[in-house]
C-alpha cells in the first residue's frame, strides 16, 4: 500500500507541475459546459419563450392579410416587422434584410390573394348550399371556374438550418389553414342567413397533453441543462488521456520510466498508482461541473441543474467512465513515442468518440451506419447511462449494461498496454 500511495504522490507532483495540463483538466470542461449550455439553450426552449421577428409584406391589403397579420401580432413568441427605417418595406426590400441576415424570415402577401379566395368560397359554398336546396339552383349553375393558386411567399436567410426552416413553415402553414377555415365558416354564416354565429370555431375541441415517459414520478424535466452536463462531463473525463498520455510519454523519454522498472515496484503498483490518481481526478471533476451547473448556471441566465436523489448514481457512472478513460489514455501513451504523437491524437480521438457518441449530435438522428457505428464508442455507453439515471429516471439495474461495457473497455485497454510494454521489453 505504501508503494502505491508513493506512485500515486509522484503522479500528482507530475500534474502539479504541469499547468497546461491541469487546464485540460479542469478549466476547459468547465468552459465548455457552460459555453455549450449556453448556446445550445435555445434549442430546448418551450415555444413561447424566445422572440422570432418576422417581416410581413402586405400587397394584398385585404382580408386575407389583415387576418395574417393579425394572428401573427398575437401570437407570444412573433415579433412583426412591417417597416424598416421608419419605411414600409416591400417585397424587394423585405428579401434584401434577410439576404443580408438581419432578419431570418419574411412574409409575402399576394396582391388579390383575398379577392380571389373570397371569390373560390362564394362559389364552392353556393354550389354546396343548392344541393340542400338552401340557394337558388340559378344562382348556383354559374359555370365552373378554375382558380389559379395564389403562392404566399416565404424567404429565409440563407444561414438558417433545414429544420428550423421545416418548422416556420410547418407553422405558417398552420396559421394560413385556420384563416382559410375562418373564411369558409364566416361565408357559410352569411350565406344561410345565420343571425347569430352559432360558435362551432370557439375554443379547441382536440388538444395535445405533452408527457414525458419517465419511469416513476420524481424524474427531471429534459431541457438544455439535463442534457449538456452529463455529455460535458462525460467529454471532460475522457479528456483526462491527454495529460496522461503526454505523462507516459514524458517518463519514457526522461528515463524515469527505466528507472521505475528497475526499482524494487512491480509494473501493477506503477499502473495503479497513475489509476488512483486519475480516477481521483475524474471524481474531482464530476463534482466541479455539478457545482457549476447547481450554483453558476443559476446567475447567468441558465436554469439550475438538480441531481436529486439519483446522485450516487451519477457517481458510479462517473468513477466507472472515468476507469474506462484511464485505460485509454494509458494504452495510448504506452503506443506513443513522443509527446506529438500521444497529444494530438489523445484529443483528436476523444473528439471523434464524442461525435459518434452522441455529445455533439443526438444519435436518433445519425444515419442508420452511424448510428451502429456510434453503439461501439465508449462515451455512447456513457452518455447512455447518465440520460438513462436523470432523463428516464433509471435504477441500477437500467445502467447495469453501459456500466459493464465501460468495465470491459478498461480492461481490454489496459491489457493491451501491458502486453505492448511486456513485448517491447522484451525484445
């Protein structure tokens, strides 16, 4: 035990020593959670929460855009802009503004648009009352008519993503649905002479009830913060191969390794010794992130991430992930020669498992060879298992699966290691 804890000391002076990689550390997953969070919060807002200006041409100014306009000045999260410098702006002018990014959207309303929809429902709506005989049949018999489609134009900043584009759209065309029943209904009430709006459009008669299906009743509500601080911390732990590379690298150069070897301490206490150390950091981290995600994220904007009850859980995936980053970042620095070789390559390959295993984008939405090949990274196990404990509401049993994958992944790494020094001692 005493050997141990001596190499596991000697670990530390060498990370003491080492400012640049105590930033890798600890800084900079702590610069990236909140960076990240920050940026990614819009994504996970409720609607309603955010802003969206819109520029609405009307060239119609008729019916039709007066309702637009209407519904959308009443809606929560619009912002309608309709004039520019203390100018109306047209449709040329409308395109220029989002052309150049100072607005993501406009609006363009036909000219005639109400005319001929006004047009298209007296015509349908007579034609279907003179099949109840509730019209005149010679009103009714005019000649069939053809109406071209009136377009509504929508331009997008050329900035803005394919999805965030299918959802304005999917919107507007929601709002251009209910004007289109509000007219019909209005011209159904004048044409059967209603005195009175009998009220069939007031108020919703389906409705949508959002639930999230969480295993038992005390599970967090998903938002941009329960999502980003296990994939930061996960990301974070990971990065620990990188000083613990260029440390293994260093002994090997500096003699220090030949050293080890040949004092009195077997290869197991010196590996356990950088285990320790390491393992001790990557719990040092998990508690600095959750502190800044509690008592930072709070005073900037951010809302509070809450562990709960599940926090010894957290813990135990923390610890086992951070095993399974060990045993890479120790293969890696056994396999390397020099410095610039284990540096770049430890972070250019924490970077690429980060990506397949779902801290960057979300796996359900990789194509299908990514997502299988996104089941085989370390931090997809990982990533998995801290989603499972705070989004689903897991038990120990639901992370028994990742947690083993973590474990084996140690071990086959560390093996390897060893085998990779014992052949090159050997020869």
């Amino acid at each position: 035990m005493r050997k141990l804890m001596a190499s596991a000391y000697k670990e530390v002076l060498l990370l003491l020593r080492d400012w640049g990689g105590l930033a890798i550390l600890f800084f900079m997953p702590a610069v990236l959670i909140v960076t990240i969070t920050l940026i990614q919060e819009s994504t996970f807002k409720a609607v309603g929460e955010s802003s969206l200006p819109i520029v609405l041409v009307d060239e119609d100014n008729g019916e039709i855009g007066q309702m637009v306009a209407t519904n959308l000045s009443e809606a929560p999260n619009i912002q309608l802009v309709t004039e520019a410098g203390g100018e109306p702006i047209d449709e040329a002018r409308a395109r220029t503004l989002v052309s150049e990014g100072k607005y993501q959207i406009a609006l363009i309303i036909p000219e005639g648009i109400s005319k001929e929809l006004t047009e298209k429902v007296n015509h349908n709506v007579d034609q279907i009352l003179a099949e109840f005989a509730l019209v005149d049949a010679d009103s009714a018999q005019a000649e069939e008519k053809t109406w071209k489609t009136q377009e509504i134009t929508i331009y997008f900043d050329p900035a803005a993503g394919q999805t965030f584009r299918n959802g304005v759209k999917s919107s507007i065309e929601q709002l251009l649905a209910k004007v289109e029943v509000r007219k019909i209904y209005d011209v159904f009430i004048d044409q059967m002479g209603l005195e009175k709006d009998p009220g069939l459009l007031n108020g919703e008669i389906i409705s949508f009830k959002e639930t999230i299906a969480q295993k038992g009743n005390d599970g967090i509500i998903p938002n941009a913060v329960q999502h980003n601080v296990p994939a930061w911390i996960l990301f974070g732990i990971f990065f620990i191969v990188v000083p613990l590379g260029i440390n293994l690298v260093k002994e090997k150069n500096l003699g220090t390794y030949i050293r080890l070897r040949t004092s009195p301490v077997s290869y197991a206490i010196i590996l356990g010794g950088k285990i320790l150390t390491y393992t001790a950091i990557c719990l040092i981290q998990f508690i600095l992130m959750l502190m800044i995600a509690k008592y930072v994220f709070p005073l900037i904007g951010l809302i509070e991430f809450d562990p709960g009850g599940q926090f010894p859980l957290m813990l135990l995936i923390a610890f086992v992930a951070g095993l399974a980053a060990i045993g890479l970042g120790i293969l890696i620095g056994t396999i390397a020669e020099t410095q610039e070789q284990s540096a770049p390559f430890g972070a250019i390959f924490v970077i690429i498992l980060a990506a397949l295993g779902g801290v960057w984008v979300p796996t359900f939405i990789m194509p299908e060879i990514m997502q299988k090949i996104s089941a085989f990274s370390p931090m997809n196990w990982g990533i998995s298992a801290f989603y499972d404990v705070i989004l689903r509401n897991g038990s120990a049993a639901d992370i028994a699966q990742p947690l083993t994958y973590l474990l084996m992944f140690f071990a086959v790494t560390l093996l390897a290691a060893i085998l990779y020094d014992k052949r090159n001692n050997i020869s």
